[in-house]
C-alpha cells in the first residue's frame, strides 16, 4: 500500500518544465517547485518572472534557494529506488494522437483542446486552465487537431449553433447578423435528427448490400456453369477451325512467295535508279558548294574569271524509272478471298449460333451486355436529345423546342458559325455521349433519311464526300428509305433487308465499342450493330433529303 501511494504521489516531486523528477528543487511563494537550473533558464529566455505552472507574475525575480526539505526526500527516494518512475510511454504522442502545443522536446499527448486559446495540452500544461480563475471558464473538448476547422472564419468565434434553413454549423455573431430570422437550434439537437437520417440510409445501403451479394452469388454459379458450356463448344469448333485454318496458312504461304518474288525483281530495279540519283545528288550537291564559295568571295577578278565555267548548269538527264507490275494477281483470286471474308464476318457478327439439329439453341457467350429482349429495358438508359442550332445546315429548319427538323426550300437565316454544315443537309445534337449507354429514338418522313453518331472532328465546311455521315472514319449510321435499309462507315455500306418502319431506336453502349439500330413497332427488330472501340466523345446526327423530316422522340420508362 505504502508502494501504491509513492506512485500516487510522484507527481509532486516532477518539474513542469523538463518533466522528470526534481533536481535541486526550488519553490515559489504560488506554491509550485521546479529545478534549479530549469527554472533560471526559464526566467533567463522570457522578459519577465512568473511561474511556468500557474503563470503567477513576480514584480521583482525572487531569489532562488533549495527547498532542503523537498531535497532530502527526494534524495530519501532516490535511495530506496523509489524515485518517481518516468511518465509511461503511453503518454508521449504516436500515431493518431494529438500532440502538446507547450511541450518543448519530445512532445506528450494531449489530454484536452481548448476552444478560447486554440491549442491543445498535455495533462502537466493542463493545470492552469484547472485552477487559474481566469482560464477556469475557457471551453474544453476532447483533443482535436483541426481547431480552426471549429471556428467561423468570418467572426473566429465558435461554432455553437446549425442554421436550418441554409443547412450550416454558424457561430454566436452569425445568428445575431446574417442569419437573423433563420430557424436556428443547438449542434446536438440537429445531430439527433440527422443520425435518425443515417440511420436510415445505413439501413436502405444494408439492404442493398444483400441484395447485391445475393446476385453476386447467382452470377457466380451462372459463370460456373458458362465456363463449362464454353469448353464444351470450343472443343466442338477447335476441330473445324483447324482445317479452315492450314487451309488458309498454305494458300498465304504460297501467295506470299509469288509476292515476294516480284518484289525481289522489282527491287532490284528500284536500287538501280536509286543508285543513279545518289549519284546525281552528290553531284549537284557538289556543284552548289562550289557555287556557293564562289558567291562569298572577295575576289571580284577570281569571281570574274571563273563565273562563266561554273555557273552553268548540269545536263538534267532523266533518271532511270520503273512500273511495279502485278500482274501475277487476278479478279478472281480477289473476288475469292473477299467472299471467304465476308462469311468469316458474317460468323463472327452472329449473337448466337443456328438452332441445332435438335432444336435446342446452342449457347454463345461474348464479352459484350446481354441483348435487351423488350423495348422497355432499352428505356431505362433514354437519353434526351436536343438539335444544335449551330451545326444545322440552312436548308434545315429546327421546330418544337429542337426536336424536330425538317428539309424546307426557304433558306433558314442562321449566323455563321464555324461548326455549321454549310453544304451537306445535316445536324448534330448537342449532347456529347461518352462513357455510359444511351439510348433514343426518332420519327422520320417519307423520303431518305440518315440516323447516325459522329466523333467532333467531322467536316463541316465544303461539298466534300468525307463531310457525310457514314463517309469517313468518324460517323457511323444508317441509311433509311421505303426500299431498304443500309449502314455506313468509313464510306463502306451494308445493305439490310427488313421491313420498313418509320421509327427507329439507337442503343450506345459506348464502353462496350456497341452500337445498334432497331426498327420499332410492336417488337424491337435489331437491323444492324457495330462493333468498335470508341476514342471520343459521339454526337448524335442526322442528314435529310428533300421535304423530309426527322422527330426526336420524349421517351421515358412508362411508354409502352
């Protein structure tokens, strides 16, 4: 027992200054002790005397003499091994703790954080603000290292009080001022309704964690179950690739050697006219060197006399030439290997294999979404269009808010502008679609029609053939018309047999590289998809033949 109260009461024999335990102790008349040296050095760096405890002013430095009593049993202790052990590790600040703003060396953590000084101390530089009536009434918190973010920073006053009706924490002098009027209440009662509030949402997240997990479960068995499907069908088609595909290795083989051999003779023509130019080249290069030392010199008799030899130009013979010829190749031949190409395409492009002898649909799995099987799965992903003015060709006339455009003989008078297609009867819509899946649909007239997207960069200025939707690397769309339906890109085209039906739906799945077009009645009928790898931003756009017209059409989730 007599061992607990010594550690009780190590304090008392601890300086507030070095914070170990007293050497040649000293006491003031306010009652604390500290060490000798620590003491006058305090005194000896500050202008003026008082107590680093307590904070008690001194009018003249007191003369400092040992407490002999408080010495000798602090020796006494000493003596014994009961000197008072070290403040324990734990005391001193780690990670996550907030430091002593007074502590000079290592720092200790702090206990508590004071609101009036912003700081924080330790339990030791605690004390004044626990017994000095002037700092009694200071307001303390738990320690906290962000202090500033806890006073208003137009008045630097606490802040005490949440302003309902601008939603924010305000101080005393906010709600006298600016916020004068507003319903106000204390910190802890808007806290109470707020954590009703999270409460809430926690709950609603809960709920959809489990739901998520549970569908991550399906997905999972489902996945199981394709990867063993997958084998199954690549072991099934391994076997008849493998022909296919010596087949097509030999016959490149063999008409990469002819190409190689012609290439072999035609080189070999090619490196003589090469060599004859190299050495015409040098040749002139030698004579403009000279030419050139001739012009900078001072001589004006060496100029004179030698002007006539020199400027005089070399005999310009034409150069060897020669025509690569390829006349190995054939039509046929082209048209073979064209035809093998568009089967191979026409394979790849398919969304699931032909039914299989016993009418069971052999199942194919791809990297892109699962097809949407009803128009209203196409309409959680509507995205509303709007006709840019600035891009609309004058023989365009945009109606209902930009959503409509028709194809008029009275020429619109719209301003320049640069992103205006001055010659071809096109427009774009204002929205960039990047990054997400969208979907929309149109109405269109009678007549031809182009229903397309298109990166920023397309041609805008000229009649040329690569400002056309569909005519360059940059658009892709389809061509719509009572006859028959066709996509475009990059000036290729696809004709498509399908019945006709004036509104059409346009699915982006711009992450996927996916786009599709839908002829829409009263079942989704897809007519084509590309396949690509998107790099920009897409714009939707559309080009009109004469008195035609295209309605953008206000879709949402309810629409049937």
């Amino acid at each position: 027992m007599a061992e607990d109260q010594l550690f009780v009461s190590q304090d008392e024999f601890t300086c507030s200054v070095c914070l170990d335990t007293l050497t040649d102790p000293v006491s003031l008349h306010c009652g604390h002790s500290f060490c000798l040296k620590c003491l006058t050095n305090y005194w000896d760096q500050s202008q003026e005397c008082s107590c680093p405890q307590c904070r008690h002013t001194f009018m003249l430095r007191p003369e400092l003499k040992r407490n002999t009593l408080l010495n000798e049993v602090i020796n006494k202790l000493k003596k014994k091994a009961l000197s008072p052990p070290p403040l324990p590790s734990k005391n001193y600040v780690s990670r996550g703790d907030v430091e002593c703003d007074f502590c000079t060396g290592k720092k200790f953590r702090a206990v508590k954080s004071c609101l009036t000084c912003m700081a924080s101390y330790c339990q030791t530089h605690l004390q004044p603000h626990l017994e000095v009536a002037a700092l009694k009434h200071h307001k303390l918190v738990n320690p906290n290292r962000n202090l500033k973010e806890k006073l208003c920073v137009k008045h630097q006053k606490s802040l005490e009080m949440f302003c309902k009706t601008d939603e924010k924490c305000i101080c005393m002098m906010c709600g006298m001022t600016e916020h004068d009027g507003h319903e106000k209440v204390e910190l802890e009662t808007e806290r109470e309704g707020k954590q009703k509030q999270l409460g809430l949402t926690r709950s609603e997240i809960r709920r959809r964690l489990e739901e998520k997990e549970k569908k991550l479960k399906e997905t999972r068995r489902t996945v199981e179950k394709m990867k063993i499907s997958v084998e199954k069908v690549m072991e099934e088609h391994d076997k008849s690739f493998t022909d296919l595909i010596r087949c097509i290795e030999e016959a490149h083989k063999k008409l990469t050697e002819k190409i190689r051999e012609q290439e072999k003779r035609e080189m070999e023509k090619a490196e003589g006219v090469m060599e004859q130019l190299e050495k015409e080249i040098k040749e002139l290069k030698r004579r403009e060197a000279e030419l050139k030392e001739l012009s900078e010199t001072k001589d004006h008799l060496h100029f004179l006399q030698t002007f006539s030899s020199r400027c005089v130009l070399p005999v310009d013979e034409d150069s060897l030439s020669f025509t690569v010829t390829a006349d190995f190749s054939s039509e046929d031949l082209l048209k073979e290997l064209s035809c093998l190409k568009r089967r191979l395409e026409k394979i790849g492009q398919w969304d699931t294999l032909p039914l299989t002898p016993s009418g069971r649909e052999a199942p194919v799995f791809t990297l892109l979404p699962p097809e949407h099987q009803s128009r209203e799965e196409f309409l959680q992903y509507f995205c509303p269009l709007t006709l840019d003015i600035n891009t609309a060709n004058r023989d365009l006339h945009l109606l209902e808010g930009n959503k409509k455009v028709t194809w008029e003989e009275t020429k619109a008078k719209y301003p320049d502008h640069p992103d205006r297609f001055d010659c071809w009867p096109q427009v774009l819509c204002r929205e960039a679609l990047t990054g997400n899946r969208c979907y929309w649909e149109v109405e269109c007239s009678a007549g031809d029609v182009v229903i397309g997207v298109a990166y920023k960069g397309l041609s805008r200025k000229g009649a040329g053939w690569e400002c056309g939707l569909g005519n360059n690397n940059k658009s892709w769309c389809l061509l719509c018309s009572q006859s028959q339906y066709s996509v475009w890109h990059n000036d290729k085209h696809t004709v498509i047999s399908a019945p006709y039906s004036p509104r059409v739906g346009v699915y982006l799945d711009w992450p996927a590289g996916s786009l599709s077009f839908y002829s829409v009645s009263h079942t989704m009928t897809l007519l084509h998809r590309f396949n690509t790898s998107f790099t920009e931003p897409l714009y939707p756009g559309f080009w009109l033949n004469d008195y035609c017209s295209v309605t953008i059409s206000h879709l949402t989730a309810c629409d049937h």
